[in-house]
C-alpha cells in the first residue's frame, strides 16, 4: 500500500503487548487476597483501557489514510 510507505517508522504499527513487566504474584504474594484481586484487577482494567484506546486511535488513522486515498485516487 503506497499511504503504508509514506508514514515514518514511528506511526507504523507494530503489535505487541503492553503490561506491566513486574513478576506481580512474586510482589503481591505479601498483601491480603482482597487487596491482591482488587490491585490485578485495576491492572486488567488499565490494559484494557490501554488496547482500547490504540485500537480507536488506529481505527481513526486508517480512516484518515482511506480519505487521502480516496482523494487521490
């Protein structure tokens, strides 16, 4: 796709998932179950909130491409 080679490496999608990277049931071994579910639970809810947003961003670049393709085109 000619619009794909245009954008700077830094615009280009690359997949991988994002988290926190801390051996969270070595950290959270020492805290109270309540308070362990309630904190991995908040963790799940960031990630989600986190993919969600990228996936609308990227929803919304690729309808800006489209109408500068379409324009061209």
């Amino acid at each position: 796709m000619a619009a794909e080679r245009e954008l700077p490496d830094f615009l280009r999608f690359v997949p991988r998932p994002i988290g926190d990277w801390i051996d969270m049931q070595f950290v959270l071994q020492e805290v109270e179950q309540e308070l362990r579910s309630e904190v991995l639970a908040v963790g799940l809810e960031t990630m989600a909130n986190a993919h969600r947003a990228i996936a609308e961003g990227a929803a919304k670049v690729a309808s800006i491409l489209r109408g500068v393709e379409q324009k061209r085109g």
